[in-house]
C-alpha cells in the first residue's frame, strides 16, 4: 500500500522539478520522451515532474535512480552531491525491513508507534510485496538511522 501520510511534503517539490530539468541537460537529453526512455519511465510521468515537481511513486524513484546510480536524496533534491554506492549484491525493502526490526530487537507495532500509522502498514507492504510512499520510507530509515537507499536494498552502506 502505497499510502501517504496526510499532510506529505513528498507529493510535489520545487527541487524535484530543478533536479530532473539538470538530469535531462547532464544526460544530453533533448526532451522529456528522451529522458523518459532513458530511464525506462513514462514521458507523462516526467512531463509532470518537470512541470509541476510531482514526485512518482518509490517504485518509480527507484527505477530512474538505479538507472543514473543516483541516491534518492539526490534524486528528490534534497541533497546537492551524490554519494550513492550501488550494493554488489542488491536486496529489496522487503528483505531489508525484518532484518533492521530483528536487529534493533523491536516490531512492526513499536515502530507504527514512534511513526504514528497503522502496524497494519507494514505487514500489507511485506505481504503484497508493496512498497511505502516515499515519505513513509524516509520516517522508516530515520527510525533506524539508515539511509532510504539502504532501506530499499539499493547499497550496502547504511550512513544517512
């Protein structure tokens, strides 16, 4: 379930916007189509990150950020430099997330708690194989003081 907290500052974003304009100029693409194939997403999809800094969905995220090796902070434009180290061996949230709560000795229920969303959450994302809204992904590595990309299996370094 892709639900997003009521009041996301992750559903639209000014630097979102600037940070695609910059990657379609640095990856010598012509248009949004161009950009949009190189990263293997629809042009709307781009067209309204451009236009209007609409932030896709995780899965999207991840796809164009895989796509340039880019961190996710990076990506949204919430950080200037890129740091990102894609993993040798990459994992998924589905895999990461029990192993942060068996290794922090906590449940789904503490963390729902801290988080203030349903416990219910995380077992339809683990269950359907879904994954979180961005912003629910950030509050998630933030509780375990890890970055967003190694929540989502993307590297293996865990620094935020």
């Amino acid at each position: 379930m892709s639900k997003f907290p009521e009041n996301s500052q992750f559903r639209q974003s000014p630097d979102f916007s600037k940070r695609i304009k910059r990657l379609i100029y640095e990856n010598d693409c012509t248009s949004n189509q161009d950009f949009a194939q190189l990263v293997g997403i629809s042009s709307p999809v781009i067209k309204q990150a451009v236009n209007f800094g609409i932030i896709p969905s995780t899965r999207l995220l991840i796809k164009i950020s895989d796509k340039l090796e880019l961190s996710i902070k990076y990506l949204l434009g919430i950080e200037n430099k890129n740091e990102f180290m894609p993993s040798a061996n990459p994992s998924t949230f589905h895999i990461r997330l029990p192993e942060l709560t068996a290794e922090n000795k906590t449940n789904y229920g503490k963390l729902a708690t801290k988080m203030n969303f349903p416990r219910t959450y995380f077992y339809e994302w683990l269950k359907q194989k879904t994954l979180p809204s961005i912003e629910y992904i950030f509050e998630i590595a933030n509780c375990f003081k890890v970055s967003p990309d190694y929540l989502l299996g993307r590297t293996d370094y865990r620094n935020l």
